[in-house]
C-alpha cells in the first residue's frame, strides 16, 4: 500500500477513546504535540493562513502585510540562570515575528496570577518584561488579569500576542525552501533547556549553565537589509534542533542533509547532557534560530550574523538535497546516517 493510499484527510476531528487524556508530552513541541495539532485541533480550524505551518500568521490588511503570533509562558522556575518568564515571554514573542521578517510592533499580554503571589516578585517579572519591550521595539498596548485560587495555578503564567509588519519585497515561509539552499544554524545549542532543568532540580555542574534567551530580530534584520535572500527561518524552542528540521523538511517536502559534526554545543551543556543521557538536538533553545540561504549567499550571510552577539558563532550545519522525500538525514560523527524524528515525548517540561 502507498503513502498516497492511506494518508488520511479528515474534515473533522479524529475520534479519541474514552480514556485518552492530554499528557505533558503535548506541550513538548514534539510528536505529540504535531498528533494533537494535526488530529485534533487542525481539523476544527482549517485555512490557509493557519496550514502554512510558520511561526506566525501573514495577514494581508489593505496594502499593509502583518504578522500575528501568540504564545503562553508557563516556565518553572521563574528566574533561570540568563533570564526569567518576564523576559522570556517578550523576547519569545518578537522573535516567532522575527522568523517572518516582520518588524515587531506591537504586544498584549495577559496575566494569569495565583491567589498568594508575590506582589513583590510579579513587579520584577513585568520590570524585566519592560526592559525586554524597551530593548526590542515593542509597545504593549493591551491586556488582560486574571487570578485564580491559591493551589490552582503555579504564581503566574503569561500569554502575549505580537503583531508586526513585513516588507512587501519579503516572502519567509517553510513552503520557500529550494534545493541547493544551506542551512545556517546561529550558534551553540540546548543551553536554555539544560538551565532551567539545572536551576529546577537543584543539579549542579563544574561548568555553568546559562540561557541563551535573547532576542533575535536585529540579525534577522541585518539580513534583510543587506538583500540576503531568505528563504525561510525557524527559531529553536520546545522539541530543540532536530524537531524543528524535521518540521520543515515535512511541510517544504524537502530532504535535509545535517552533519553532526558541524553542530556546535558547549562543553557544558555535552556534559549534562551525557550526565542525564539527553541528546542536545532536542533540548530547548530561546535564543537560537536555524536559516534556510541560497548557497551563493551563505558566506555573507555568516559574516553579518556574525557581527551579532546573539549570533556571533553561526555555522553552516548543512543543505537542502536534491530529493523531495520530506526527511532529515542526520550525518554522525562515526561516519554513519539516520533520520532524525520528532521529540518522542516529554525530554524537558516547564521550559517556556
């Protein structure tokens, strides 16, 4: 039996048993979160906008073109070595704006505060949230306060909204994706997952942990206004690295070939990770982003993503094949192959 034979298309959302109920592993970014968007949630809102599978929706409105995104922060601990849920939740916003090319304008922001919380705690969270908009160009415009009994919420958790607009000359979606494009990653990865566990757990290791939370917009930018033609990009949060390939080569209908040996990841998130038996392509980045460049391009491109900080040790991982077999082939160090997947499961929860 082919593929074509029993892919399956529903106008409405498959069945779950009785007995089936969501996991944490849903909000892993991984393979059970695509089952839930896919068999669940997809087939109740189905347009073009929302199949395009970006990180932030394209709306044309009169001659202006706007990107829309959303996201929730629920991250525990709240304060994590390199940032914290007030930061993460501005920087994570204009950064799925960013993988569009849209220059962030504007952000809501809901609250949903636990009875008991710290007044004085929720002022550092919306201080480092200030900052955060201040440093990137973004106004908070809107919101909403919510607050729920003491033992049915985790102090606070955040929703945002961004909105901001793209260039008419910019078009970066997964679907853009062209044989021969190489694929340029920004730098070290898992640096962000591996805090949060550290600061969570209680574990300690010779060499610190720090997050990689940051935003991304200016090289993003930088990019863009020096005509480097980009086809597409993707930031590196829930599911890490190789869930994020995977997604791409999927919705592009592409074959990715990514060698192992050209992905940077520092001493001390190899450690840990060896320590707890974790592969660093699936651990949690907030500050790193994976671009898809015409080859002519790529030296350029490095060199200005370079001059970054956030992207000061961008390398190129790897290239678009010639076959449209939507996979991931991972090149290893000892020389052999393998499809990278989909985070199985739950690897890090509470990351973001």
């Amino acid at each position: 039996m082919t593929k074509e034979q029993i892919d399956i298309n529903p106008t409405c959302p498959l069945p779950f048993s009785d007995n089936e109920r969501i996991l944490l592993g849903h909000g892993s970014g991984g393979q059970l979160s695509h089952q839930l968007l896919t068999e669940l949630i997809y087939p109740y809102f189905d347009n073009p906008m929302l199949a395009t599978g970006h990180d932030s929706a394209l709306l044309s409105i009169g001659e202006q073109r706007l990107a829309f995104t959303t996201d929730s922060f629920v991250v525990s601990p709240l304060f994590f070595p390199g940032g914290d849920i007030g930061k993460l939740a501005v920087y994570g916003t204009v950064n799925d704006l960013a993988m569009s090319g849209a220059k962030a304008l504007y952000l809501s922001c809901s609250l949903i505060l636990e009875e008991g919380f710290p007044m004085n705690t929720l002022s550092k969270v919306l201080a480092s949230m200030s900052q955060a908009a201040k440093e990137t160009g973004i106004q908070l415009v809107t919101g909403d306060t919510k607050v729920v009994e003491k033992g049915k919420g985790d102090g606070v958790y955040i929703n945002t909204a961004g909105i901001g607009v793209v260039p008419h000359d910019v078009y970066i979606a997964p679907q853009h994706i062209q044989q021969g494009d190489v694929i340029i990653l920004s730098g070290d990865i898992g640096r962000h997952g591996m805090a949060v566990m550290a600061m969570r757990e209680g574990l300690e290791f010779d060499n610190p942990l720090n997050s990689d939370c940051a935003a991304l917009s200016d090289p993003i930018h930088t990019l863009l206004n020096e005509g480097i033609a980009i086809h597409c990009l993707r930031d590196l949060t829930r599911g890490g690295l190789a869930t994020a390939l995977v997604e791409l080569a999927e919705t592009a209908e592409k074959t990715f070939i990514v060698e192992e040996t050209a992905i940077p990841v520092s001493e001390a998130v190899t450690g840990a990770c060896e320590m707890l038996g974790l592969d660093p392509c699936y651990v949690a980045n907030e500050g790193r982003f994976i671009a898809f460049i015409p080859a002519a391009q790529a030296e350029t491109a490095l060199t200005l993503l370079r001059d970054h900080s956030v992207s000061a040790t961008s390398c190129i991982i790897g290239r678009v094949d010639e076959d449209n077999k939507s996979q991931v082939i991972y090149k290893t160090t000892t020389g052999s192959e393998r499809l990278m997947q989909r985070l199985p499961g739950e690897q890090l929860p509470r990351i973001c």
